[in-house]
C-alpha cells in the first residue's frame, strides 16, 4: 500500500516538475489526443464559404536615401527661389565709401529694389546702386574692357533726371534754372570736379552726386559722368543693418523744380564744345 502510495505521488511530481500550464490538456487514454486539443486555424486563411483567399501583408517599401533626396530637393529650391529673387526683386548690398554720409554710413546695409524701376522710372532724389561701366559714346555701344576698370557697384543720389538741364554756381545746383534744396548734403558746398560745370543730360542717361559732395567720386568727374539706365541695378530704399539705423530711405521732393519737359533757358544750353560725359568706370 505505501509502496504503490509513493509510485502515485511521484507521478504527480514529475508532471509538475515538467512545468505544463495549467490550460494543457491531459492526453487522453491510449495516448489519443482530445479534439478539443487540436490547434486553432490561422486566422489569415481563407474561409471556405467566402472563396477568399488569404490575406497577405502589402512589404513596405523604403529608400534608403530618400531622407538625403527630400533634404537635396528642398535644399536647391531654395537655392532657385533665392537666385530669382537677387536677380529680379531685390539685392542687398554693403556701403564701403563715404561718399554718401550723412545718409549712408560706411559698413551699413541698404536693400536694392530691381522691381519697381520697371514700371516706375527712377526720380530725382532716388538713391540708386549702378555699375559703373565704360562705355564709348552711346549707352547702346559695348562696354569697353580695359586696365584698371573696377566693377564694383557705386552707390549715389540721382539729381538729373533725363532732359534735365544742370549748373553748378556759386557752390549752388541749379537744375532747369531752379536752385535744389538740399539738406541731405553733408555741409560742403557742391563744385565742379573738372573743368565742366553745366551739363546737359542725355535721354538715356542719369546725372548723379554723393550727399558727402566733398569726397564723391561722381558724374561731375570724367572717372564717371553720367550713368546709363541700363547700368542702374536698382533703387535703394531700406536701410536695414545695423538695426539701430534701420529706416526707409525717403526720396525729397522738389516743388520748385520744373520739369525737364519744359524749354530750357538758353543761358544752360550746353556750349558747343560740350561733349556727353562717359560713363567710366573707377
């Protein structure tokens, strides 16, 4: 009786011992195994009344650099967006002179306009940023290459506009016949750089001055004389940086001044020795 005792205890051990759940299923007399304990149909297969077929997960497909493509792609869309703003909205530029103080300082940044000027043409009073190319004769004529010619753009106050009839007198400018009102010069008086002091301006040129008249190098020298439209890169009107200057660069008005449309006095016709300033460069 004990012995037969033991021999059922140590059953019971070693099926404990085994480690089975609790959930298993005894196998049945005749080593059978229970219907119950038949193993569950994978839920992806098809079902014979549906005539499915199996449901089978889709691979998702990566790039491997795609990431680095999305970032390249955004990165020269940048590039083309800001190259076609430089070329046809707006530039910034640096001032590197003195020639426009008190307006101007040296080492500031001003924004360059390059839209408007298309359908609004520059005035006087305009400050503009130009090219201070050479050229022959006429603004149409190649530009002439050479020693010595520097193509960094000037930047300089528009005081003749085409048509316009110019003379410098008494430290005075006088456009059509009328005396400029100028308080943005810088003190100085305003005289000649050469041996000329009246101009006549052409129809497709600009006459222009730096406020700082006493160091300008400007259309009253041969170095410049007066500016081609097509030379202009734009108008300057935002002074941005340092932000402790930043302003908009307001164009004065002259009320007094007649047009250039009107008929100019004779006295300011160019004499006949004149010869149409050049535009060259530094």
């Amino acid at each position: 009786m004990n012995g037969h005792g033991d021999s059922t205890r140590s059953g019971d051990q070693a099926r404990a011992e085994g480690g089975g759940s609790v959930a298993e299923q005894e196998p049945a007399a005749g080593g059978a195994t229970s219907p119950s304990a038949e193993p569950a149909q994978p839920t992806s297969e098809a079902s014979a009344d549906t005539g499915e077929g199996p449901y089978t997960r889709t691979p998702v497909s990566r790039r491997p650099l795609g990431c680095l493509i999305e970032i390249a792609e955004t990165l020269v869309l940048t590039i083309i967006i800001f190259w076609l703003i430089q070329t046809f909205v707006a530039q910034p530029y640096q001032v590197q002179q003195s020639s426009m103080l008190t307006t101007l300082e040296e080492g500031q940044y001003v924004l360059v306009d390059k839209l408007t000027p298309h359908f609004d043409p520059y005035n006087r009073g305009d400050i503009i940023v130009f090219n201070p190319l050479s050229r022959d004769d006429s603004c149409a004529d190649p530009v002439t290459t050479g020693a010595g010619i520097d193509a960094t753009p000037y930047i300089k106050r528009v005081i003749g506009e085409p048509g316009d009839q110019l003379e410098l007198r008494d430290g005075d400018v006088l456009v059509n016949d009328m005396r400029l009102d100028e308080a943005y010069v810088n003190g100085a008086d305003t005289r000649p750089l050469g041996n000329d002091d009246s101009w006549t301006v052409p129809s497709d040129r600009l006459f222009v001055m730096g406020d700082n008249r006493d160091n300008s190098t400007d259309s009253r020298s041969e170095q410049i004389g007066m500016v081609c439209l097509n030379d202009v890169v734009g108008r300057a009107w935002l002074r941005y940086w340092p932000l402790s200057a930043m302003g908009i660069l307001q164009t004065p008005t002259y009320p007094e001044v007649p047009s250039a449309a009107a008929s100019p006095p004779a006295s300011l016709a160019a004499p006949p020795n004149a010869r149409p300033a050049d535009t060259v460069a530094r």
